[in-house]
C-alpha cells in the first residue's frame, strides 16, 4: 500500500476495504455507445507538442520504450509507447521519473569543489568553472600517476553509466589510462557457481524469456521476488499459469509471486543447496533424469581416477598425446589428450566418444587404477542429500522436496533464478548446484523452457574496441580497503591515491559502509560525475554534473532482453550539465590520448556494432536512430550451439580444477573446503543457526528491491518520494512482538559492523526470524546510519561476491528523537 | 448511454503503481496531489502482508474515483459544479464553478479521491506537465480522476488503463454487452469497494 502524504491527505484503507462485497458478474444492458462528440475537450492547446521515442537506461532493467513528450525546450510528459514494443513492456513509475530527473531539486547544476579548509561530508561546496574542473582533475591524477603509477587512480564505474556512447567510451578511457578499477562484486555467485557446469557461458543461456515462459510446463521460481523486483515479467508468469504453466516458487519469504504460485517452498534461508541437492538425489533414485540429453550432453561417462581426482586421459593408457590446433591465445599447438570412457561391448576404456556402448555408471579398473565414472562420482556425493536426511535442516518436508523434484524433471520446465539465494557466502554452491539439476533433468536442452539466468551480461558490442588501448586491472570492492590500506596488491606494490567515481553506488550501496568510507577517507583526492547529488558526491572533492537521460543522445544494449536502443537529445542539458562523452574528450586530451577519441559518437556507435552478429541482421546506427529499438536475434539455444566451454566441452557434473574459472582474491582464506570437485553444503558464513554471529544477532537480514527505486536512481524523486518517503525494515510480527516494536515505530539494527535506525512495519510474509530492507535508499534518508553500515564485505575468495543476506542483526525500538 | 467504467484484476495488479504516476503526469497533478493510488489490503504498513506466515495476505487496490452510478457528490454539490455526464456516465467536475465549499469530498465515501488545491498549485518541475489539452488547476477547488476526459475526447484510454504495467486494468463501457469490460464482469468474480454505501461503483475488482 502507498499512502502518499501531500496536501490531499492519505487514503485510508480500512475506510473502503473494510467492506467489500464479492458477486458474480451482474448482468449488463445493452444500450448505445455515447459518440466520440460527448468528450469536447476542454482545454484547445496552443502549442504543437515534439514526440519522441527512447529507451530508459537504467542499467540492469528492461529498457522499456516510451513516448515522451517536448513542449517549448522541456520535457513534459512520459507515456507507454504506442508502438509495438518488445512484448509490451510499459513503464514503471521509476520510468516516468527516469526523464524529469532535469528537474530533480537534487540534480547537479554547476562542477563543484569542496570548500578549502572543510572536511569531506561537511558539503561546503565552490562552484568552478569546466575549465577549472578539468584542470583539477588532470593536475591532482596526473600528478598520483606520474609519482605513484597510473593504477594509483582507482576507477568505479557500474550500471548507473552504461551508455553504449558515454558510459562505454569512459570504460574505455579508463583501461587505456591503466587506472585500477573497483570490481563491484555483485551477482557474481550465481554464475560462477554455474560455470563449473556450463563452462564460461552459463550466464548468456538466457533466451526470449517472454516467450518461453508460456511453453513451460513447470516454471522453478529460485528467490525472485518478481512482483517488485522484475514488474515487466510478473504478468507472464499469471498469465502463463492461466495457461497451465505450474509455478513453483522456492523462496523463504511468502512473497506475491510465492503466494500467487501452483506451490510455494519455504526453504529455510541459505539452505537452497541442500535442497536441491536432495531434488537431484530424488530424481537419480526415481530414474528421472533426462539419460538421453545426459549421454549426448554430458561428460558423464568421463571416467575420474581415484587416485590423482582428474579425468583420465588417454595418456594415462600409454597413448602419447598429439598436437592439435594452434591456440590463438598462446601461439602454441594445443594438446590434444582425449578423455576416458568404458565400453561395456568391449569390456575395456576406451577414447571417449568411441565406446559402442559407453557406461554411465560404475567403477572399473583401468591400467590399475580405480576408476569411477564422473556420473557415479556425483551420484554418490548426492546420497548425502536424501530428502529423509535433510528435509528438517532445509525445512521442508519430504514430499515438498519430492513435489519440487518431480516438476524439476517433468519437462519442458523453465528455471528463473534471482540473486537471493546466492546472496549467501555459499553462493558459488548455489550456482553449482542449480546447473546440475538443470544438466540432469535436460533442461538445458529443451526447446520449450530452458534453464535460463535472468540477465545477459555479455553484451555483444565489439570489446577488442574498448580494450584496444589495454586493459587494466581489477581489484574487488570487498578487497579495495585493504589494498589501499597496505598500499600492495598480491604482494606487489599498488599505491592508490586518486578516486574517481561514475555511475557506481559505492558510498551508499556497497557493503560494510563503515568501512567504505573510512578507506575514501585515506585518498587524497575523489571525483564523482553524477545526475544529482549523491552519497558520492558528498564524499567527494569534487564534483561534476552529467547531462540528464533527456538532455543527450544515447544508446544502449538492454540486459534483459536483446535489443539495441536508441534515446535522443530531446532537451538542452540544463545549467552547466554535460554529457559524460564530452567530459572523457576533455580528460583524453588532458591525458594525452585525445586521438583515440576524436570518432563523433555516430562513429563510435557504429565501430561498436561492427560485430558480425549485428551486421548480418542489417542492424545499423541509421535504422537504430529511425526505430529506436532494434531487437537482435541469437541462436534459438546459443550456449549450446557453440558448444559447452569447459575443458571437456561437455556439461561436466565433475570439475576437475575447482580453481578454474574463480577469482583468485583473498588467497589467504582459499582453504581446501574450497577445493571439492562436487557440490556440496557449505553453511551460510553467519547467517545460519549456531554461528559466533548468530548468536549475538538471531536476525537475518536480506534485501529487497525497493519498488521505486531502481538502486539508488530516482532516491532524489519528489514524486517516488511521496509512494516511498524513507527506508522502512519489514520484520516478521512475532519477532515484532517478542522486542516490543509495534508498526511505524523506529527500530535501530545493529551488529559487530554498525547500526542504523528505520521504521518497522511487521509483515507476515516474512520467515521468522527474517528482516528485509529496501534497497536504493540515499544514506541521508534513514534517521540514523545506513543499512549498508550492517551489511558483510567479507571477501569469498572463490565466487568474490558480497554475500548481502550473509548478514545477522539484532534489532531494539529507538529511543531517540523523532 | 453509456456507463464507462473500470475492472481491474486484483491477481495482475502488483501494487507497482504505474498507474497512478501515468495519471500525476497525463495530468499534470501539483506536487503532493495524487488523483489515483495504489493501496495495499494486507498489514497495517505500505505494501506489507496481514495474516500469519504460511497464511500471509496482500492484495492491492488501484483505487481513485469510482464514477459512481449514484453519486453522492453530486447530490451535495450546492452550485452544479460535480455533475454526472448525461451521456457517458462520467462523474465530472466543473472548475469555474466550483466554489471550494469540499461538500463533495465529505459525502464521498471513497475517502481521499478527491484533492483540494488549499493554495496556488505548485509544481518542483518548474514547467506545465502532462498533456496540452488537460485544464489548468486552480486554488480553491476540489479536483478528481477526470476519467482522462481529454484522451477518451482522441478515442484514448485513460492513461492509467493505457500504463498498466501488469495490464490488469481494463476501460470501457459497461452498457455495452460485447465490451471487453462487460464479458469481463459477466464471468469473472468481483468485488466493489463499499457497496452497502448505495453508490453504486463502476469499478469492478476482479478476484
């Protein structure tokens, strides 16, 4: 319920709601249709309105296409698109907002410097000039890399700037100028945990979703809250159901979604590993996986030496490995050293894919070693996950888990996973795990309904272009405090003193925030380019103000869906606002690479969509302009075309190299409980009963998408403030109870890491025991702290995500002034 | 005549407010006004779940004028300016005429559709919002859903209906036997908010 507070007062619920009555259609009486004449409008306009077309470019969301409307040099109105849009998307209320942010009480105006003398988060601002703005910034980073290095500038740039034209060619700046940048870690779990199965392409087995969903038989929703989180496919999945598709909703709240599902499972927070672990086991003991898409997709047949834990290749049979083709990467000829199989005709091992009859299961001996096929290696590992054994610890039943198991298996089934449940330090488990019910039950394979994350990350723009002035290095967010701090990286020195920020919500959004903002407050000099003033900007030394979405040409590549987008200028950009492409000219010739940046944006656009996969399809920057979104065509199954990407090429249920493919940050905690080659179940790192942590702070606290805020963008909104005026903590009524906090009272969270005061509502959807918070709020919203202050950043140095719901709190009503 | 009206499908509406801000915008609403709402019938906090865990509840309601068929703001406007359009049904309000007594906004029971301009409109835009044609607000007068007048006057759906993310709002004419609406409410379930009140709703929830 949004009960918006202006001078019209509140509506107030129980005055209508109270009394509802329910009926079955009343009859209707036919009479005439009044005639269009009836509606004189009142008002004759004076002035011709402009129509545009163009795109949101929030990062990470759907792009919708809109109308918008210009009147006398201003934007004036945003309406659905009234032509035919990819699957009819319509905006959000954050979409009406995303173009009148020029007239944001909160948008930047002027390039701004803190004031001599002052201290960072004292906002005491000096408005400059550009001139003085560039030469600033040219002075303080030239000067850190000419004495330090050119990675002692630390560069963030995340989802807020991802212009195909801006965003992009400041990417590009970055990695040429060799700047360290800030790896944002996060949504990182969920796809490296499913590239030990996949390869490196499990990300992008992401098809036309909209289209699918209605094909499916079952639909496996993992932690989506999509009623707020993706409000573009919540009416598929209803519609969908209508249809007979069956929703199953794996979620440990009782989300809409969950509530409106064929089922709902109320997995305990953290545990969806063991339960879907213990859905595989169920569906192997039934003879339910899919053999056939097993056998032609699969390294299961692979035979795994038990003495060495690898694959057994050819040359452990006394066949000398020969050379194959010359690796591009290397310039060296590749081994070529075939895998194993055991062929039952034969009763002997044999080069894999040349066994008559080639076994799935069993242990043999070969050359005197033990060997086990890799599908057996699995299903061993998974009679620790009978649903008996684990039911009470995932909390569950057995028949649930059985229920959950069987629509896995009962194909064409579609899985649609959020975050949530990889926001846990286990998240690489999850990922894992996911993959292997999808490899064992086909659906990776399946025409109708495939296993599918929800975004694409791997935007088919022509990166050798981004990259072709080098690339620079990474360091994680969770990591960047400890370098700076020590001032080396890996044991090699890395000074950082510069920051630069663009479009990455680190103070504010990232974890631990004590933490964040006591490392920021090391540096000797920090720049944010931003719309309006945020949490960056306060902590900032200087200030410069971006051109708005409506005051500059754009385009962009959707995540969600495959299109190309194309937004014009549709108004001058307002006070001293300028597009972020005219600010990386202004830092390339400062800099000395302003050739590589002479291209007009028309050029830029186009040299990025050179890639054949655009080309061929006739997709050029003229018809991008002319119909603004021009939507692009993978193959019908794009992963699987291309082949899987692991070593064996095949979807692998073994990995053989659990270091493979992860990041190797934070050495020092890489310890053996990372080294299985099998999934396993790893708890939670604080969030789970009996931890240190837990047991000072019994609350886990998870996130949710705040529903009109998309992160942090729109925070400054008058009119998203009035539908969600501050941050509010949901908490589950008993918990509620047994602390004495009623509805609308303020509670401050607290843990080890910080505290924060908001106000409570109780909701039942929540598991006890549960906290949700909105995420997108500005810190200078909350009445004390941040929920970013309570949230872990302890670095995985497997998957290298934050591990958000990884977090444990205790919560007490708050005392203090109002 | 007809007798335009609303069905909404309460299973489709995800409280995401699309609706309400089209509205704001189309009509070029003052800050804090707001003609449409989403509310939430569920916890006693915004957007939160009533009942118990396992049991949780939530529903939402796009909720504005319910252009009734018996209007109780008509019956208690002293100068005409509320009124029920002969034609198609639509509960109108006359700006010149009104004379700001809020008789109406006391005798509707749909509690807060109604705004009140207490003072000069005012706008953070710093510019006319919304669509050319929409009549400009005045201080001192009672202002609702217009039922977007200026865009069913261009065969338009009202802007609400037409930004309906979850596409549970259906617009149309209820007299009318083949209307989308009319089949709508002849074989679907429904609720209608305070029925008992004799005001008879052209707003079907649909359950």
């Amino acid at each position: 319920m949004t009960e918006p507070q202006g001078k019209a007062g509140g509506i107030t619920r129980r005055s209508f709601l109270a009394s509802t009555a329910v009926g079955l259609g009343a009859t209707a009486i036919a009479l005439n249709s009044p005639n269009m004449q009836a509606f004189a409008s009142d008002v004759v306009p004076m002035t011709e309105d402009e129509v545009y077309y163009g795109r949101c470019m929030f990062g990470g969301c759907f792009n919708c296409e809109r109308e918008i409307i210009v009147r006398e040099g201003h934007v004036v109105a945003t309406r659905p698109s009234t032509r035919d849009t990819a699957f009819g998307r319509r905006p959000c209320a954050r979409g009406y907002n995303h173009t009148m942010q020029s007239y944001s009480p909160m948008a930047l105006q002027y390039p701004m410097k803190r004031v001599e003398g002052t201290a960072r988060g004292d906002e005491q601002w000096e408005r400059i000039s550009w001139d003085e703005a560039f030469a600033l910034v040219i002075d303080k980073f030239g000067t850190a890399m000419r004495e330090y290095g050119n990675q002692s500038v630390l560069y963030g740039q995340q989802s807020g700037t991802y212009g195909l034209i801006s965003g992009y060619q400041m990417y590009r700046l970055a990695h040429m100028l060799g700047w360290t940048f800030i790896e944002a870690s996060v949504d990182n779990a969920l796809g490296v945990g499913q590239n030990r199965v996949t390869g490196s392409g499990s990300a992008n087995v992401m098809y036309h979703w909209e289209e699918q969903v209605y094909n499916s038989k079952n639909v496996i929703l993992w932690s989506t809250n999509t009623s707020e989180a993706y409000v573009q496919r919540y009416r598929h999945l209803i519609m969908a159901q209508r249809g007979g598709t069956k929703l199953h909703c794996v979620d440990p709240n009782e989300t809409m979604i969950a509530q409106r599902s064929h089922r709902w499972y109320p997995v305990r927070p953290g545990a969806d590993i063991a339960l879907i672990l213990s859905c595989c086991q169920y569906i192997v003991e039934q003879g339910l996986q899919d053999t056939e898409f097993i056998m032609s997709d699969s390294a299961g047949t692979y035979l795994i030496n038990g003495e060495t834990g690898n694959y057994l290749r050819m040359s452990d049979l006394g066949v000398e490995p020969t050379e194959g083709p010359v690796d591009a990467m290397t310039g060296q000829p590749t081994v070529v050293d075939p895998y194993v199989e055991w062929d039952r005709v034969t009763e002997s091992a044999v080069e894999a894919g040349t066994a008559e009859d080639p076994a799935l299961e069993g242990a043999y001996e070969v050359e005197g070693a033990s060997c086990t096929t890799s599908y057996s290696m699995l299903v061993e590992r998974l009679q620790q996950f009978k649903p008996e054994d684990v039911a009470e610890e995932v909390g569950l039943s057995v028949d649930q888990i059985h229920e959950l198991a069987r629509a896995a298996a009962d194909g064409p089934t579609m899985h649609f996973f959020g975050y949530g449940a990889a926001c846990y330090d286990n998240g690489l488990e999850m990922g894992w795990a996911a993959a292997i019910l999808m490899a064992l039950t086909g659906a990776y394979r399946q025409e109708a309904g495939r296993g599918t994350n929800n975004q694409v990350y791997a935007v088919p723009i022509d990166w050798s272009y981004i990259f072709s002035g080098g690339m620079a290095p990474s360091i994680s967010v969770l990591d960047i405090g400890n370098v700076i701090e020590s001032g080396t990286f890996k044991g090699e020195p890395w000074p950082i003193k510069c920051l630069f920020l663009c479009g990455i919500n680190l103070i504010g959004g990232a974890a631990n925030q004590n933490r964040v903002t006591e490392f920021v407050n090391k540096l000797d000099f920090v720049v944010t380019t931003a719309i309006t003033y945020t949490d960056n900007c306060v902590w900032s030394d200087l200030i410069l103000p971006a051109a708005m979405h409506a005051e500059r040409e754009e385009y962009a590549a959707s995540p969600l869906d495959f299109t190309i987008s194309y937004t014009p200028k549709m108004m001058e950009p307002g006070f001293e606002r300028l597009p972020l492409q005219d600010m990386v000219r202004a830092f390339a010739d400062g800099f000395g690479v302003g050739d590589e940046f002479s291209r007009s944006d028309d050029e830029v656009i186009a040299r990025l969509l050179s890639d054949s996969l655009f080309t061929s399809q006739g997709i050029t920057v003229e018809r991008i302009k002319e119909e603004v979104t021009v939507p692009y065509r993978t193959g019908t199954f794009w992963v699987r075309t291309e082949g899987w990407t692991t070593p064996t090429k095949k979807l692998e249920f073994y990995c053989e190299d659990p270091t493979r493919s992860i990041r190797m940050e934070n050495e020092s905690e890489m310890t053996e409980e990372y080294m299985d080659h099998l999934p396993s179940f790893r708890k939670p790192r604080e969030a789970w009963e009996g931890t240190e942590a837990m047991q000072k702070y019994p609350i886990i606290c998870q996130s949710v998408r705040a529903k009109h805020r998309w992160h942090n963008d729109g925070y400054d909104s008058p009119w998203l403030k009035d539908l969600e005026p501050e941050p509010v903590m949901r908490i589950n009524p008993d918990d509620a109870r047994e602390r004495g906090l009623a509805d609308g009272d303020y509670a401050e969270f607290y843990n080890d890491r910080g505290s924060c005061v908001m106000r409570v509502y109780t909701d039942a959807a929540l598991h006890p025991g549960v906290v949700t918070y909105p995420k997108g709020m500005d810190r200078r919203q909350f009445k004390r702290g941040t929920y970013s202050a309570l949230t872990s950043s302890y670095c995985n140095p497997v998957h290298v995500n934050t591990s958000f719901f990884d977090t444990c709190v205790e919560m007490r009503k708050w005392e203090g002034e109002e | 005549m007809a007798r335009y009206g609303f069905a909404i499908d309460v299973e489709l509406c995800m409280g995401c407010n699309a609706c309400a801000m089209a509205c704001k915008v189309e009509n070029n609403l003052p800050d804090g006004v707001w003609w449409r709402r989403v509310v939430s019938d569920g916890g006693v906090g915004p957007d939160t779940f009533g009942g118990t865990f396992g049991n949780a509840y939530k529903d939402y309601y796009s909720v504005a004028c319910q252009h009734c068929e018996n209007p109780a703001c008509v019956k208690v406007c002293p100068v005409g300016a509320t009124y029920k359009d002969a034609e198609t049904g639509v509960v109108r309000q006359d700006y010149d005429k009104c004379i700001g007594c809020r008789m109406c906004v006391s005798a509707c029971p749909y509690t807060g559709v109604r705004s009140f301009n207490w003072e000069e409109p005012e706008y953070f835009t710093g510019v006319r919002m919304g669509a050319a044609d929409v009549p400009d607000h005045q201080k001192h007068t009672v202002e609702k859903c217009t039922l977007c007048w200026h865009r069913l006057a261009k065969g338009e759906k009202p802007a609400c209906v037409a930004g309906c993310v979850g596409y549970a709002m259906t617009f149309g004419d209820l007299n009318d036997p083949e209307s989308e609406i009319s089949k709508l409410v002849a074989t679907r379930s429904y609720k209608q908010l305070l029925p008992e009140m004799g005001t008879e709703p052209n707003v079907y929830f649909l359950v």
